[in-house]
C-alpha cells in the first residue's frame, strides 16, 4: 500500500451518530472508489463484524475502528482507534463506561430547550437514534430540523447545544492515557482525529500532543473533511514534528449532512508516512 492511496478512516453509522447502516456505507465508499476503509463509531465497536462483513462483501480492504471521547483542558478530543481486535474485552469495557451517563446528559439538555420552549426535545431526539446508549447532540440537531426549529444542523449549532447557549451540557469523558491505553492494549493505532477543531491555545496544542505521544499515540488526522488545505500542511508538518503517521478519513455522517463524501479527500503528501503502512498487519485484504 503506498501514501497515494485513497483511504477513507473516519465515519460513521447508525451504531452511532450516523444515518446509513455499515452495509450501506460500505457500498457508498466502493462505488465512490474507495480502497481501503473503517467505520469508527463513537464509542462504540459492536458494528465492526458486520463492517468488516460488507467491506468484504464490496472487495474491500478493511482496518476495524472507532472513536473515543476523551477530556483534556476542558475541551472534548476525540481519539479514532485503528486496527485493533474488535473482541478485547478491556476495550469494550472501557468504551461502555465512556457511554455511560449520555441518557442522563440528554434529558438535562431536553430540560434546557424546554425552558426555551422546545418541548418533547428527548423523546424526539430518540427518533434518530440507531443505539440509545449514544444519543448525543447530532440526534438533538436532527430533531430541531426535522421540527423545523431550525432550518439546518449548522444554525442549530448556532444557536443551541453549544457553549453558553441552550441545550448545552458538559460531560467528563475518558482519559486521553485511559482511550490510547485501551486501543493499543487490544493490538491497535492510537490516531488523534481532526486536530484543527479543537479551541486549543498554541500552548495547549502543544501539550495535547506530547502528552498523546508519551501514552502511546502514533497517528494524526491530518486530511479530513473538517481541515482546510492550509490545516492539510499545518498538521502534515504537526505529524513530522511529532513522528507521529498521518491518517486520511471523511468524518461522514449522512448524505444530507455532511460536506464531505466518503473518499472525496485529497490524497495524502507523499513526504509523509500514512497509517496503513504502520498497520499493514492488521488490515484485512480486499478478497
């Protein structure tokens, strides 16, 4: 496999926040010409056999996945897991006490949106959602469109579920050395996702990536759908500082909302070292 590889290592399913089932993603990325693939729930690996099923089924190569949650400065970072064993038992434990205690964020959001006048904000949210053990905002910004509160999930950000505005609630997610431990553990690649949309001070970013590095982490998003060109090179050169491998993944969600497709990116800079070459091992061939 070589860098000049169109790999598609970030996106989700109805396991989680996303709207397509992992058959129906893995049918989206092959006719979109995708080679090699993983669907990374947050949170959440129960989805990666039938995952790892269609990808097979569509001819192709596939790295299990997810997402993880962590805190770290106050700020929510989100850590994706590449190539480990989907049957660790630690890793599914600790992904299922970073699930814990969403159900109870909610209904305290539903509160809030009450109290602005948007009733039933719970049990609408429940609508969209695939697995209620991860209802989260997304479900809550299809429910204020759908209701049409909002026009799209961009003005709903806008308006609610954000800091400081209704809706919003905080919630303590895993340790950044607990989520880099438990991937690793299970034979996997720590990769920090989407570095460019964290509120970080120059300081801070610093911090998040030494500290990510000395716990084990080996990867960094650096083409995504939420990077601009320019954050392409920011965090290229980021990932050469750090000797740390660059990864290549969408962030797809659903048709109707996300801005990017599954494997539309662009290609990542030959002067890098991606991912899959670390994980060569670990990724199951395309039949």
């Amino acid at each position: 496999m070589t860098t000049y590889l169109n790999a598609d290592l970030h996106c989700h399913s109805v396991v989680s926040d996303g709207t397509l089932t992992p058959e129906a993603l893995a049918a989206r990325a092959k006719a979109n010409g995708v080679e090699l693939w993983s669907l990374t729930d947050h949170d959440e690996i129960s989805g990666q056999h039938r995952a790892a099923a269609a990808a097979a089924a569509q001819g192709l190569a596939y790295l299990t996945g997810t997402e993880i949650s962590v805190t770290f400065a106050g700020t929510t970072v989100h850590i994706v897991g590449l190539g480990f064993d989907p049957d660790n038992a630690p890793l599914a434990r600790g992904l299922a006490a970073t699930r814990g205690g969403r159900s109870e964020r909610a209904q305290e959001m539903a509160a809030q949106l009450a109290q602005v006048g948007i009733p039933g904000a719970y049990e609408g949210a429940l609508q969209f959602v695939g697995n209620p053990e991860l209802i989260s905002r997304t479900h809550f910004a299809r429910f204020l469109v759908e209701t049409r509160v909002c026009k799209d999930t961009s003005e709903v950000f806008r308006r609610f579920l954000t800091e400081g505005k209704p809706g919003f609630v905080p919630h303590r997610w895993a340790a950044l050395g607990d989520a880099v431990r438990w991937i690793t553990e299970a034979g996997g690649m720590a990769v920090m996702a989407h570095p460019a949309r964290y509120r970080l001070s120059t300081n801070e970013e610093f911090a998040l990536f030494s500290e990510f590095k000395e716990h084990g982490g080996q990867g960094v998003e650096v083409v995504t759908g939420s990077h601009s060109a320019a954050e392409f090179v920011t965090y290229g050169a980021m990932a050469q500082e750090f000797g740390l491998a660059a990864s290549r993944g969408s962030d797809f969600h659903s048709p109707d909302e996300s801005h990017t497709d599954l494997g539309a990116l662009p290609l990542l800079s030959g002067a890098l070292t991606p991912v899959w070459e670390k994980l060569a091992e670990r990724v199951r061939p395309a039949p």
